[in-house]
C-alpha cells in the first residue's frame, strides 16, 4: 500500500511561512480532503509533496520512501498524478491527444521508432489509444474524444485535466479543487468516481473549497490556516470545530 505521509514540512518564502510544521498522512484506499481559506497553504503543500517547491525543512515519505528532495519528474514517475487549480490544457488538441500526453510515462518506445513511425511505436499508440477511450468512457466523456480540448465548458476540462492525471495510474492522485465550475450533477459523477478510485486502492488527497462535496465525500480531513494544521478528523467533527469555524468567519 502506497500511503504518503508528511513529516514537520515547513516552508518559508523569505518572512512568509507558507507551510508551518505541518504533519499528515494521506493513506491508500482512502480519500482525504484539504481544506482552509483562502491563502492558508494549501496549494504550495501539494507543490512542496509533488517535487514542484523544496522544502525548508521537515520530511516527505512515499510508500516509505523519502521523496523529499525528489524533484517533479521523479516524483511524478514514482507514481503520483495531480491536477492543478489553473486548467492546463493543449487547447488546440484534441480530448483525446490530451488524454495520451498523461501516458508519457509509461512509453517503452524510443522517439526514434515513433518519429519512424515504426510498428513497435505503431503498435503502442493503439494500445495508448484504447486506455484513453476507457478512460474517457470512465468519466462519460468517449463522445467528445476528437473535439479541441479548448472548446470544451470549463468543467469538462476539468475533468480532461484529471483523465491525463489518471493516465499514469498513479498510486496517489492529488487533486486542487476539482468540482470548481461544475453543478451537482457532475460534481456527484466525479464524487462516484474517486470513491471508485480509492476502492481500488489508490491513495486521493483532495483540495476542494465546495465543503458540500468535502462532507460528503473524505473519509477524513485536514484543515490549514496561516499556513499551520489547525484541526482534523471526520468530516462532522472538523465543521463543528471551533477553531473552524473561526478561521472561515474570519475569511468572510
Ligand atoms: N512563490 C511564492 N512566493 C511568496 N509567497 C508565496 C508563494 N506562493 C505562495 N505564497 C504565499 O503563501 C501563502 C499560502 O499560499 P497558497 O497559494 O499555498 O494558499 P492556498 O491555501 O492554496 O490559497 P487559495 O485557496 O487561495 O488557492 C500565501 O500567503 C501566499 O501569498
């Protein structure tokens, strides 16, 4: 079981400390939330465990291994897929393209076969191609494999982004706000989804500030103000909690 789990991660842009000794674990088969207001750290946490920021000090383990000083390829290879906040896309190409460019990872094939255009490059990409039309079948989107990525509503792209996210197979999926832009009903197939995810074993960190979806879907949730872990537990308890409910009337 691939478990993540933060020991004392403490980050500091100059005077800001943005990550404040924070310690956590983010097991497999689980989903566990992320959540605080705005500016409480959340993002450059999951920048600081997917290589993208270093750490001032403290510990980030992987499947027990300290991936701490991994940089983002690394640590993407070691099995860990994400999405981010701002939608990044390759507008112009199509859902399906997109889809592909997440398997990067597990390509055998050298550039050189595929720029020859070579049957064991050929004989790949079909296969690529059928994973990425399961996938999209996953997500109810196989009707849309050809259209420009771009054209899609925002919510589709979202779930593009999550699709290449998920093309690795990655043993942990680190997701930043993944229902924003999309109703209930979406937000409802996409919850069915990461539970689904999670039942088969993959550990799921969520960020997410639609706290409906929190309290519906985390096994168990952790909450960041100033930088600092101020509450966690269930969903229930971590809404009554003073310290809570606080830090969010003090956002308004
Ligand atoms: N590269 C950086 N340089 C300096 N300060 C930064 C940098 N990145 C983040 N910060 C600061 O760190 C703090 C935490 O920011 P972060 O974006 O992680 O919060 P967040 O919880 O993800 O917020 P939001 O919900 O608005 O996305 C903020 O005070 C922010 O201004």
């Amino acid at each position: 079981m691939t478990d993540l789990v933060l020991e004392n991660v403490h980050k500091n842009f100059g005077g800001v400390v943005a990550s404040n000794d924070v310690s956590m674990r983010v097991p497999a088969g689980r989903i566990t939330g992320l959540i605080g207001p705005n500016g409480a750290g959340k993002t450059t946490l999951i920048n600081l465990i997917t290589g993208m920021l270093s750490l001032s000090s403290g510990k980030v383990l992987f499947g027990g291994h300290d991936i701490s000083a991994e940089p983002a390829d690394r640590v993407a290879r070691a099995g860990m897929g994400r999405t981010f906040q701002n939608i990044r896309l390759q507008k112009e190409a199509s859902v399906l393209a997109n889809v592909m460019i997440g398997f990067h990872r597990h390509e055998t094939c050298s550039l050189i076969a595929a720029i020859l255009g070579l049957p064991s490059s050929r004989r790949e990409d079909a296969l690529l191609r059928q994973k990425a039309m399961a996938l999209l079948g996953r997500f109810g989107m196989a009707g849309d494999a050809d259209s420009p990525a771009g054209s899609l509503a925002y919510g589709h792209q979202r779930k593009v982004e999550m699709m290449r996210a998920l093309a690795t197979d990655p043993d942990l999926i680190l997701l930043d706000e993944p229902v924003a832009g999309m109703n209930d009903v979406e937000a409802l197939q996409l919850g069915r989804i990461f539970r689904e995810l999670a039942d088969e074993g993959k550990a799921i960190l969520l960020i997410e500030h639609n706290m409906r979806f929190v309290q519906e879907l985390c096994d168990h949730v952790y909450v960041l103000d100033g930088g600092r872990l101020i509450a966690e537990g269930t969903p229930r308890d971590v809404v009554a909690d003073p310290a809570v409910i606080t830090a969010y009337l003090g956002e308004e």
